[in-house]
C-alpha cells in the first residue's frame, strides 16, 4: 500500500471513529470506507455535532454537504478542498467566522448560513462567481458585506433579522437578484437605485425604520410582493400603480390606514 494510500485509510478511519463519537447512524454515514470516498451527499442536520474533522477534506465526491442545527463553533480550512460542493448548509449553528478557503469552492450555488453569530464575511466570498443563493439571516450584521458586491451571479440574498442601517450602493449593481430580503433591521432609507433591480419578485423590508419609498421602485416591473409592515412610511409614491404584477402588499403598522385614490385599484392585494 503506498503512502497516500495509507494516509487516507487513517483519515477515513479518524471520520469512522469521529461518526461513532457522535452517535451518526450507518444510515447518514456509512462506515464502508469505498462507500463513503463515493458520497455525493452528506446530511446531518440536527446531530448536536461541536467540531467536524479537516478529514472531511477527503470526502472529495460531495456536492451537497448539510451540517445544519448543530452547535458548530468553527469549520475547517480544509473545507476549500471539496471542490465538487454546490450546496453548503450552515444554518442555526453558533458561527462567528467562516474560512477564508471557502472562496475555493468555485462550483457553490447555494451557502446558506442563517442564525448564526457572524459579523463579516472572508473576502474570499468575492470569488464564488457561481453562487445564486445566500441566506445570511439573523446574524450579527451591521452591514451588508462589500464580498457581496461581485456576486454577479445572485438571485436570492436573505439578511433579515440582522443590525443593518444602509443599503450599500453596490446592492444596485447585483442586476440578477430576484429576491431581497432585508426584514427585521434598522435601515431608514430605501435608496433610489433600488430601481436598478429589474428582475425582482419578491422585497421584503418589514420592521425597519423607512418612511418614504423612492419613485424609482416603480421601474420593478417583475415585483409580485412588496413587504413593508412595521415601518414609520407616512405615503405612498404614486410610480407604485406601474407594479402591474404585485400581488401581495403588505402596510400593516405604518401610519397610511388607506390607498390614495391613484392606487385604489391595488386594494384587492394590500395588508394593512
């Protein structure tokens, strides 16, 4: 046997042992040493795991790897090495960092890392040029991280529930996103490059601190919803009776109790 052969059956023995430790059924992680360097997916969701082993590394097949509701700490460097990974899920562990080699992960679509204790982000997060997806809600956040800004890519980013007060300008410049979700924050100003995003559905920015909306959000001809209860807006921008797709608007707890005649059409789809 040659030496690297060796020196993956030790690591491949250290995963074994590690999943024994855990309790991690046959099941979510086979024992068979063939069987696991030919894992496409792991998931242990909920398993009460505190560390996962740079070992990990050699599980080299995977392209989904879910490690959510655990009580996570830290993820190894090695994780870099898992290049055929398109999906990372890091949801409600006690994360305040992620690793700077997860920029090596060229092929991620999906990083989803909600509920979380995390303040910045690597600036390594620049690279993943793939990335369609990241959830970043309720985290510790006071503002958006510029690595963001060249995620040309991005269709979905989620940073509910964090201590966001601005909007950064390059938030205008990710043309993809469908979906933006910034609920639960502080911001008091919703730019008038919000405009720029063509190609959203769906807004969310209840329970901030706004109290106007900018013309320009009528230029979103694609949105369906438009979340906006539990904010301080005292009017309504006219430019809204071009959103002929909206279907959900929600006002609950602003100061309008009702539409402006130029919108009345638009009862049939608001909350308030």
């Amino acid at each position: 046997m040659t030496e690297s052969r060796v020196k993956m059956d030790e690591c491949l023995s250290e995963l074994i042992d590690w999943a024994d430790k855990h309790g991690i059924s046959n099941t979510l992680f086979p024992r068979d040493k063939n069987q696991l360097l030919a894992l496409t997916e792991l998931t242990l969701t909920g398993c009460h795991l505190t560390e996962i082993p740079e070992s990990i590394t050699h599980l080299s097949q995977l392209t989904l790897l879910n490690l959510n509701k655990n009580q996570l700490t830290k993820i190894p460097e090695t994780i870099g090495n898992l290049e055929q990974l398109t999906r990372l899920y890091l949801v409600g562990n006690q994360l305040k960092e992620l690793p700077e080699s997860i920029g090596q992960l060229s092929q991620l679509t999906e990083l989803l890392a909600g509920r979380n204790q995390l303040t910045t982000l690597p600036e390594s997060i620049a690279y993943l040029n793939k990335l369609t997806e990241l959830s970043l809600w309720k985290n510790q956040f006071k503002e958006i991280p510029e690595p963001i800004a060249h995620l040309s890519q991005l269709t979905e980013l989620f940073l509910g529930w964090n201590q966001l007060t601005e909007i950064p300008g390059f938030v205008g410049d990710l043309s993809q996103l469908t979906e933006l979700s910034l609920g639960c924050n502080k911001i008091t100003e919703l730019p008038e490059f919000i405009g720029n995003l063509n190609q959203l559905t769906d807004l969310s920015l209840w329970q901030n601190q706004l109290t106007k909306l900018p013309e320009s959000i009528g230029q979103l001809s694609q949105l369906s919803s438009l979340m906006l209860s539990d904010n301080q807006l005292l009017k309504l921008p006219l430019s809204l009776a071009k959103l002929t797709n909206l279907r959900n608007l929600g006002l609950a707890d602003n100061d309008i109790k009702t539409l402006p005649q130029e919108l009345s059409h638009m009862d049939f789809c608001t909350e308030f």
